[in-house]
C-alpha cells in the first residue's frame, strides 16, 4: 500500500473536537488505500505550559530532565488519536518516539533524527493496521534517554518518517491553509503562495517563518519529499495548500518570495577589546561554549588597538553571553570594558531566489525602511536573502512597508 504522513499541528488537536475532525481527514485518505502515518503535535499552549515548569522549577535546569517534561505533551494526544480512529472504525495504533524507535543523537532539547527503522511500523501495517499515530517532538538517545528536537519539530518528525518510509507525500495541516509570502497575521495583504522552492522556505524559516520548522525543511530537499503545508480547518481538495518544492518546478516567481521576521532579538557590542588576530576566534569560541547561538556579526573600526565587537543573538541568551564573556576575562582569554546589550531589536529579512540574477534589491530595502524613518543597526545579506536589525517597535512597519514595496501581494 503507498504510505502518506499527514501531520497535524498543536492548534489542529487543541480540543477533543479538533482532533475527530483530523481523525475524520484521516479517515479518508485511508479510504483512499493508503496506509497513513500521523504525526502529532501537543495540544496548543502545552508545550508552552510545561517549559513554563521546568523553568520555575529547575532556571540551569538538566536538559534530560526538560525533555522528559516536554515531550509528554504529545503522548497525550497520540494516545487520543488512536482512540478517536478507533471509535470512527479505523485500525489504529499510537507510538512513543522510543517505541518505533526514533533514533536521535544526545543533543537533549534539540537532537538530531538519525535513523528511523520502519520495521515495527511496516510489521503492524501488514496486520491490517490502517493508522500509525507517532508523536511529533521527540526520540530516544543512543543511551535510551527521551530527547525532544527543538521547538516545533513535529514538522521534523513528519518528514524524517515520510523519507524513512517512502511516502507519496507529506502533509502538514496548521492552522493557516499555506505559505503566504509572509506571516498573515502581521500583514493581512499576505498571499497564498502555490509553490515555494525548497531553497526559499528555508531561508524563510531559518529567519523566522515557523510555518515549518528549518530542519524539516532541509530533510524534505535531501530526501526529494512532496512536501505540502495546508489547512486543517477547512475542506481541503488534493491540491490545495503550498507546495514545498524544487525551483525548476515553479514557472514564474517574484525576484523577493517573502518577508521573514524574527522578534525576539539582541544585539550586544562588547566595548574595547584588543584588536589582534585570534580575537574574534576567542570570542565566539567563549559564546558557543556558553551556549549561545550568535546570528549576525560586526567588527567595529578599530581605534589605537582597541575595538568593538557586535553580535546579534536571540534575547533570552543576553544573560548566558554576559556569563560566558565574564568567565573569558577572568581566564585571561580576554579584556573589554563593558558589554552593552539592546534588548529591544528584531530581526527583518527579505528572501528570493530572484536575488540572484537581480541587483538593486538591498539598495531598495534600504530606501523603504529609510522612508518610513526606521534605523538600521546591522545588516546581513547571502545569496538570496538580505537580513536587517531594526528596533522591535517598527518591525510590523517594516514588514508592511516591504512586502508593499517588493509588490508581494500581487503575482509576478
Ligand atoms: P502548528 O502548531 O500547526 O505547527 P505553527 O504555529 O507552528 O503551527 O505555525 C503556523 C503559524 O506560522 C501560522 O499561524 C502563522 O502565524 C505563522 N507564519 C509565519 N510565517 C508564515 C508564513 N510565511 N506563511 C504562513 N504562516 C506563517
Ligand atoms: N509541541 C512542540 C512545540 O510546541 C512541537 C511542535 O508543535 O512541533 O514546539
Ligand atoms: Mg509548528
């Protein structure tokens, strides 16, 4: 039988309802023939609600221990699943990641999938089971210790499991019926895109658009994976939604695809540091081992052998990077001044693969943001993206400016 994933997130079975009308989805795609796998989220807010815990109970907590927490959101609602396929008739089985096993490195809170053998599943199948329900989020450590993949990783489960089992096609219904060229609810201008090349929504969601999780999106371009995000709300035909795929398959496309966002940025500037070779390497050697996970880089002009060093990173590990540069200065690996943190900045980007053969579209960024007053900080650009640092307060203005200027709500 050919196998489809259909993966359905945390707001597509919030209630006891939501989740009978996913099941009834389900319901017929396996009347179609298929045998289906169905990855599931938490219920909405409950992944929330347990970080929530794990932090007033343990702040340095034990990563093991977060995933223990964390990932029990899911098994409620796979169990809940197979129970809802079973009342409507379908055979149908739930599995905990460690069941099937979904095997991940020990990375704890953002393991890697490694290797998903499809053995247990295929065996139950061919019993006449209809339904696999798995939980999204989470795996085991070679140790046999429950990780979890990072937040919203259920989209990572659901691809891994649609290479690991040669799906037909990978669907991830969400609470918005596709890729729009930028998040609808800051934008309302926002357009349903058909198609997206596997190459922009990575972009996209590396800056911010977590629409897909960046690391399912990867595994869907190495694996070839037909990739489509779409509605749980409502009818869906079989060709609605965006599809997630290559660019030779996409006909016309604008020179920008969207606009990403990132809101809860930092930027710190450590004061007057010696200005040799090896300095920078001390750095962000100091910050990785301290856990931080640094974005955009300046090197500042350098005054008499002192200068400024400028990093962007997200705001809730300005404490962590204080730490780790005052743990570097007092082994001696390093001497500033002081470290200013602005923790009030967010991070704008505009993604194309147009940008490739098209110049003129950070000279336009800049002169829409320019216009509407707004102040660049830092900036960062790639082969098909242009990213900008901007103060928190103007990034829906600046969202808006630019998808009006870059004409997204129109088609090419
Ligand atoms: P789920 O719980 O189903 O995984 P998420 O909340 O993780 O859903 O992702 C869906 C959300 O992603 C949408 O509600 C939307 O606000 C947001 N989003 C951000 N950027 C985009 C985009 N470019 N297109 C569609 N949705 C986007
Ligand atoms: N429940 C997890 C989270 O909220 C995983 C997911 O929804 O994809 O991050
Ligand atoms: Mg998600």
């Amino acid at each position: 039988m050919p196998v489809l994933v259909m993966k359905f997130g945390g707001t597509s079975v919030a209630t006891l309802d939501r989740i009978r009308r996913a099941a009834k989805r389900v319901g017929v795609e396996v009347a179609k023939g298929y045998d289906v796998i169905v990855i599931v989220s938490a219920m909405s807010g409950k992944t929330n609600e347990l970080v929530g815990w794990v932090g007033e109970t343990s702040p340095m907590y034990d990563a093991r221990e977060y995933d223990a927490v964390v990932s029990s959101g899911e098994n409620v609602t796979a169990g809940l699943m197979a129970l809802t396929l079973q009342e409507m008739n379908v055979p149908a089985r739930s599995w905990q990641g460690w069941q099937v096993p979904v095997k991940t490195t020990d990375a704890h809170a953002n393991a890697r999938i490694e290797e998903i053998p499809p053995e247990n599943i295929t065996a139950k199948f061919a019993e006449g089971m209809k339904v696999a329900v798995v939980a999204g989020f989470q795996g085991v450590s070679p140790e046999g210790r429950i990780t979890t993949l990072g937040r919203g990783g259920s989209d990572t489960t659901a691809v891994a499991f649609a290479a690991a089992f040669g799906a037909e096609r990978c669907d991830i219904y969400t609470d918005v019926d596709g890729v729009y060229t930028t998040d609808p609810r800051v934008e309302s201008k926002a357009r349903k895109l058909d198609k997206i090349s596997f190459e922009e929504m990575l972009e996209l969601a590396s800056l911010g658009a977590k629409v897909l999780q960046t690391r399912s999106v990867e595994l869907a371009m190495r694996y070839k994976v037909k990739l489509r995000v779409l509605s749980s709300f409502e009818e869906q035909s079989d060709d609605a939604g965006t599809l997630v795929c290559d660019e030779e398959e996409i006909m016309e496309s604008n020179v920008v695809a969207g606009v990403a966002f990132s809101r809860d940025e930092a930027k710190m500037t450590l004061v007057s540091v010696a200005d040799r070779p090896g300095i920078a390497a001390s750095i962000f050697t100091a910050l990785s081992e301290g856990g931080v996970n640094v974005d955009m880089i300046v090197q500042n002009i350098a005054e008499e052998g002192r200068t400024d060093m400028t990093w962007s990173c997200p705001v809730d590990q300005v404490k962590r990077a204080d730490a780790a540069m005052q743990k570097a200065a007092q082994d001696g690996v390093i001497n500033y001044d002081e470290l200013i943190a602005d923790e009030a900045v967010a991070k704008v980007s505009v993604v194309g693969i147009g940008m490739r053969s098209h110049t003129g579209v950070a000279a336009k960024m800049f002169k829409v943001l320019s216009d509407e007053g707004v102040n660049i900080k830092v900036i960062t650009t790639s082969e098909i993206k242009i990213s900008v640092l901007i103060d928190r307060k103007y990034m829906e203005l600046a969202v808006q400016a630019l998808h009006d200027a870059f004409g997204l709500d129109k088609v090419a």
